[in-house]
C-alpha cells in the first residue's frame, strides 16, 4: 500500500472516531439538559415517558403495551408506574374482562403534570435546533436516519468476534419492535 492510500486511510479511520465521539457526546449532553429540564417537574425521562405512554395508548394502557412502547421489560415498567401511582400521577386499576391485568390511566394531577412537562420539552427542542436552518435539521435528520437504518444492520457479536464485516446482516434482535421513536416529548410513533 503506497504512503497516499495509508494516510487516506488514518484520515478516514480519525474521522469515524472523532464524528462517532461528537453524536456521542452530542446525545449524552441533549440527555443530560433534557433530565435536569425534567427535574422541574420531579420526574425522570424513564417517567415523562411513562406518563405520555399511558396518555397516548389510552384505554389500552397495560403494563405489557406500555413495556413495549418503551421498548423496556415489563418487571421495569412495572416499578416504574407504582412509583408513578404512588405520586398519585396514574391510576391503576383491574381490567375489567381480565382480571390479572391492569389499566393504567392518568390522574387530573398526572394531565397536568404531563400537559405542562410537555410544554417545556416543546420549548426545549425549539431552544436547541434554534441556531440551525431547516436545510441543517433536514440533513441532520436524513444523516441520523440513515445512521439508524444501518447500526439495524450491524451485527455486533460478530464485530466482537471480529470476523469479517464486509457483509453486514440485519440483527433483528435489536430492532425497534414498537416503531417507535424516542421523542423529545415522549414517544411517539414513526
């Protein structure tokens, strides 16, 4: 391999490592901001979520459907929404034609508490694309997309292994079985 080819390839290397570490360090800083955001409102990211779930799904708001919504295990979400009930934010009561489930339903509390976290997570996004024009967030957008459908392809116990990559496969095993999407205001179907 001739010095060109060599250098091209630690110039392309350097720079898959230094854009991987600025979406890294991007996404924890969005994360971080948008939890102290939520703080205001007493609640974790994990309980807006929660909350904007049982909102969204409505009458089929059951542990199992919220689970899946936010791609968690039921003994997690579970927890999650006792703690929430026991902040008087959601009522849980038995399903009438089954019994061993439950419904989940927001308190007038808990629609406040949503209505107005909601309302600063609005203002949270607007506040961060505000310095960028709509061709940016589009390409921002088109860039993240597109990094997603392919990480979906990636098969991470071979790279582990490290054996050959040149012919990524899907991981089903890792896909998003709710087709949902984290949103900054919960989250939402796409």
């Amino acid at each position: 391999m001739n010095r060109t080819k060599t250098g091209q390839k630690q110039e392309r290397s350097a720079l898959e490592t230094s854009s991987w570490f600025a979406v890294v360090r991007a996404y924890e800083e969005c994360a971080r901001r948008y939890a102290r955001m939520l703080e205001h409102f007493e609640l974790t990211t994990s309980q807006f979520d929660a909350l904007v779930a049982v909102e969204h799904l409505g009458r089929d708001a059951m542990p199992k459907s919220i689970a899946e919504r936010l791609l968690v295990t039921r003994p997690n979400v579970t927890g999650l929404l006792r703690r929430l009930e026991e902040r008087e934010l959601i009522h849980m009561t038995p399903h009438a034609s089954d019994g061993r489930a439950l419904l989940c339903s927001l308190t007038p509390m808990g629609r406040r508490c949503v209505r107005s976290a909601r309302q600063a997570a609005e203002r949270f996004v607007h506040a961060q694309a505000a310095p960028f024009s709509n061709r940016e967030l589009q390409e921002l957008e088109d860039l993240m997309r597109g990094m997603y459908r392919h990480l979906k392809t990636m098969d991470p116990d071979i790279l582990a292994r490290g054996d050959d990559i040149t012919q990524p496969r899907p991981d089903r095993s890792l896909d998003d079985k709710s087709g949902g999407t984290a949103g900054a205001y919960g989250r939402t179907g796409s």
